[in-house]
C-alpha cells in the first residue's frame, strides 16, 4: 500500500476538491502517507518561503511579525510531516523518530537564539526563549542516549509542557506573544496567528504523546489532526478570526474540508 513516485506526482497535479475526494478512497495507512506528502509540500513552503506563502493566503506579507509567525508555524508542521514520513514510509522506531524531531527543535533553537532578530520585537526576551528550548531539546538527547529509561520520561515531560503552551497560545495568544518577545497589531492579526501556531503545537504534541502511549501511528495522526481542526473551527466559527487574519476566506474552507476526509480516512 506504499505511495508510488506516480501517486506521489499525480497529488502534485490536482485541485483542491479533487484532494479531498481522493482522500476519502484510501485505507489508513495510504491516506497517512498522502497526508504526509500534502503537509510537508506546504509546510516546507511556509517555513522556507515565509513572504510567498503569506501573500499566497492573503496575508499582511511585509510585516516581519507575520512572517515570523508563519514561518514557526511551518517549522513545527514540517517537523511533524518529517516524523510522519520516517513513520509512514520506512517504518522508523517511535524512538528514533522522536530523537531526530528534538535533534531539529535543537539545532533551529540555537540558530535563532544565536543569529535571528525580529524587527519591532522585544529580541532579548525572544532568544532567551529559544536559548531555553536549546536546553530542554539538548538536555533530552542526552538522557535518551544515556540514560533511556529517563530520556523517555523526559520526552513525556516535555511534549506535555508542548501540548499545555499550545493550549495557552489557542486560548491566549496575547500572552504568547508577550512572552516571546513580540507584539500586537491594532487588527489583531497577530494574535489570530499566534492562535494557528498553539494548535499546530498542540497537534505535534499529541501525536508525540500518542506514540509514545503505544497507540497504532495512524490512529495517533487522527487524534494530532482533531486537535489542529478544532483550532481552526475555534478561529474561524467562534472568535471569527478571518477578518483580522485579512487573508483569503478559501485558506480556512481548504484546510477544513482537507482535514475531515483525512481523519476519517486515518480512522478507517
């Protein structure tokens, strides 16, 4: 049931509604793997490509605030579809896995603290918050090379303390901003951002958790990916975040419509 390179370029090649259809066609493990190549396309564009993607979707693409937030965002989702392509395609260890996602939390981590500024932020407050997750990230490496059985116990901690920030972020986004250094703009597209970038966290700590509780990968996906579509149905149908998000009402009906038949795909 593995994708072939031809599947792999036929999903490249068709429409949105066409996504969505294919999708609900496929068994669990089929649909995790076009999961997997769906997300990490857009997510390697969002985190590499920050300024395209914002404008793609409408956004305010010169402000270096948004760029920054699309562009963790983007980091945390390709680090997710990374886990899912090692999982999904070559059949890695959980373990394994997990330690090559915090070798990448790690290495982006000492990157910023040591070269990123962000312009209009408070930069003190913001490396030190990455010179913090450099630590934590470092830190589990080497229990889980040394000492595994608390390596395993801190791989826990911390995706619990991932899944409780990306809680306060869904829910708070203010306070997230403040504690990373950045600020508000008077629309409130920042914190309407800083929101989709709590639930993105909050489904890669999920999916961790799930994993590490011995739960089947594909049903772990479907779990990850309830929580980042609740995210999206809290912005958009609850606070009605699209007016200050200013970005293309279509972004939000995609990634909805996109979600559904992948979680009901994954559930079987």
């Amino acid at each position: 049931h593995k994708l072939t390179n031809n599947t792999i370029k036929t999903i490249k090649t068709i429409k949105p509604i066409m996504i969505q259809e294919y999708l609900f066609e496929l068994d669990s493990k089929t649909a995790a793997q076009a999961i997997t190549v769906i997300g990490g396309q857009a997510a390697f564009i969002h985190y590499l490509l920050p300024g395209i993607s914002a404008k793609k979707w409408g956004l305010q693409h010169k402000d270096p605030i948004v760029l920054w937030l699309v562009e963790r965002t983007g980091l945390i989702n390709l680090q997710m579809a990374f886990a899912c392509f090692l999982l999904f395609f070559y059949n890695f260890e959980v373990r394994d896995v997990m330690n090559l996602v915090f070798v990448t939390w790690a290495l982006d981590s000492l990157n910023v603290a040591l070269f990123t500024t962000i312009p209009g932020g408070n930069n003190v407050l913001h490396k030190r918050g990455h010179w913090v997750n450099f630590a934590i990230s470092s830190s589990i490496l080497a229990f889980n090379f040394l000492i595994p059985s608390l390596g395993k116990m801190a791989t826990r901690l911390a995706l619990f303390w991932a899944l409780f920030n990306g809680l306060t972020f869904t829910l708070f986004p203010r306070y997230g901003l403040y504690q990373w250094g950045l600020t508000s703009d008077k629309k409130g597209c920042h914190e309407a951002l800083f929101r989709i970038h709590g639930g993105s966290l909050m489904q890669i700590a999920a999916f961790g958790l799930s994993l590490l509780g011995e739960m089947d990968a594909t049903k772990s996906l479907s779990r990850a990916m309830m929580l980042q579509v609740s995210q999206i149905f809290f912005s958009r149908y609850i606070l009605h975040e699209d007016e200050k998000l200013g970005w293309n009402k279509d972004a939000s009906n995609f990634w909805i419509l996109l979600y559904i038949p992948a979680i009901a795909s994954l559930l079987g």
